[in-house]
C-alpha cells in the first residue's frame, strides 16, 4: 500500500504539521510520500517528499502532471488535505482510477470540494455533517512533546496565526481588567493592528506578542504556561487545545471545534461574542491555579492520540482497497 498525501499551502502551519506527523507515524506499516511546496520540504524531516508545481486547482495540466506521477509511482491511494488539494483530487478521480480520501481541516462556505471523493475525514463532528462517507477523527497532541506537567508559574498564552478569525482583538479588549500576563504567540497580517491595539488600550505592560516561536520551540512555552485561552470565532480542531491538556494547563475560551468535547461548559464564551469572552476571563482567570486537569488529560490520552487516529486511519485506506 502506497500512499500519497498532497497538501498546497507554501506555509507549514497547522495542516503541515499534521500530514507530517500522520504520515510519520504510518510510515512503519506502508510507503508515505508528501507531496509539496519545495519551500516546506525541510520541515518534513525523514519523510519522502515530492515537489509539484500545482498552480490553480483547476487546471487540467496540473491534473495530468500529479496522475503521471501517481501512476509512475505505483500510488494506491491520495489523500488530499484542505479545500484545494481536494479540488484538485476531485478532478484526478475523474481521470484515474486511483482512490482519493480528503481530509477537512476547517470550517469553509460551502463543501463542494469534498463531494465525490472516496472517503472523507473531518477533525470535528461538524464539519462532515451531512457529508456522505465521511469519518470523524480528532486531531491529536503533539507525539514529540514530553506532556510533562506545566509548572504554571508563566505567563497565560494564546496560539494562532494571527488573522481575524483567531479573535485576538478581542481577546485583548477583553483583557483591560485582568492584572495577568499574556503572551500571544503566533505570526501573520494583523500583528501591526494588534499591537497598535494593545498600545492604545494601556497594555503593553500586561500583553505581548511573541512572533519567533515555532513548532519545535513552542513546548518551551508549554512547560510554564499558567493557562490556555481561545478566542477562535471558528475552528477545526484547535490542536493547541490538546497540546495544552497534555501538559495540564488550564484551558478557557470559545465554544468551537472539539473545545466542548473536552472543556467544561463553565469555562466556555460564546464564538465571536467580545462581551461573553470578557466575562468569562474576568471569572475564571482568577480561579485558573486551582483547575485540576488530571482527569481531562487522562481522556486525551485515549481518544486524541496519533496512534488511535493513525490506526482508523489505515482502516480507511484498507477498506477502499478491499472494494476496489
């Protein structure tokens, strides 16, 4: 069984890393490729990697390019992660006889990308609702970290890329009575607004922005963390929030993704909703040295681990293959 998985972004975010770690963790029991920007390949460290230019989702070139080199390679099965590489796996389909699996990462207007494919994953209930042959497997925390427990004596921190949909505006006006510090750390076009924000509101003393931490670097962060907040108006995961319970940090934020799954419903705003956030962390800020999270750690490592969803995921591979 050889599998195939293309990604299109020319960014290793959250989607990277997450084709990186699943085809990782199969790698010992079938033959991975990650197909890929050229600008991402040293990310994928001991995985084989392929470079192809794919330009628009619609262009049949692209799509003879890809189905040659799936052909020539003997793969047996596409997995397509995001809106784009499922565009273009929906138009391989049509001229191959190759299965195709896309995985939806996040939240999009509409799925018709994710129509007629073979399978499909979803990282969240939502998102494959009303889906045909669809599956839900939740992301997972991050197999390389340690999980040791956060000694809680740092500051509070936020994850993300920083673009609207992330809520940082909000979260920092949420912050204007709160006498904790923050640190949102992540990169991206609002970085220029959101400390204009935090300067006009008084709050460069409480809050910064840490643009220089990465994937490998960011359990640093984790160890001392005195908690977790999300501000998401929507999400697909968000994996910080696992990566986070793994270390026992408390976690606070918007209801979105697989967040209600595992947070109490006290500790939760509603999405896009400044006044809901603001009051919740005005409450429970407070109360977050006293929040046990053994429990809810114990959970993660049964139901949110890579192995659990590499396993479903080669059954999905496997039986696609059986009915072919």
């Amino acid at each position: 069984m050889k599998i195939a998985h293309l990604v299109s972004s020319q960014i290793f975010a959250g989607i990277e890393q997450h084709v990186y770690e699943l085809s990782s963790s199969m790698s010992d029991v079938s033959d991975q490729v990650i197909i890929c920007d050229e600008s991402i390949h040293h990310h994928m460290s001991g995985m084989k990697t392929q470079s192809l230019s794919m330009g628009s989702r619609y262009s049949p070139l692209n799509t003879y390019k890809l189905i040659k080199f799936l052909n020539q390679n003997n793969i047996s099965i596409l997995h397509c992660h995001g809106a784009k590489a499922s565009t273009i796996g929906k138009g391989i389909k049509i001229f191959s006889n190759i299965k195709v699996v896309s995985t939806i990462h996040g939240h999009k207007k509409n799925n018709n990308a994710f129509t007629n494919i073979d399978a499909v994953i979803g990282v969240n209930k939502l998102l494959v609702e009303n889906i045909p042959k669809s599956t839900y497997i939740p992301n997972w925390f991050n197999p390389s970290h340690a999980g040791k427990r956060s000694s809680r004596i740092g500051p509070i921190i936020a994850i993300g890329r920083l673009e609207p949909v992330k809520g940082f505006d909000q979260l920092i006006k949420s912050w204007i009575n709160i006498n904790e510090n923050l640190e949102v750390i992540g990169s991206g076009p609002e970085e220029q607004s959101l400390n204009q924000l935090i300067h006009d509101l008084n709050l460069s003393d409480r809050i910064r922005i840490v643009t220089n931490c990465d994937y490998d670097s960011i359990e640093e962060k984790y160890k001392n963390a005195s908690g977790l907040i999300v501000s998401s108006h929507r999400e697909g995961g968000p994996r910080v929030v696992l990566e986070a319970i793994n270390h026992e940090i408390p976690v606070l934020g918007s209801r979105v993704g697989i967040i209600p799954d595992l947070i109490p419903k006290e500790c939760l705003s509603e999405p896009g909703n400044q006044e809901s956030l603001q009051v919740l962390l005005e409450e429970m800020v407070p109360l977050l040295a006293q929040l046990n999270m053994e429990g809810i750690k114990a959970a993660l490592i049964d139901h949110y681990s890579i192995t659990n969803a590499a396993k479903q995921t080669k059954e999905i591979y496997e039986t696609l293959l059986k009915a072919s």
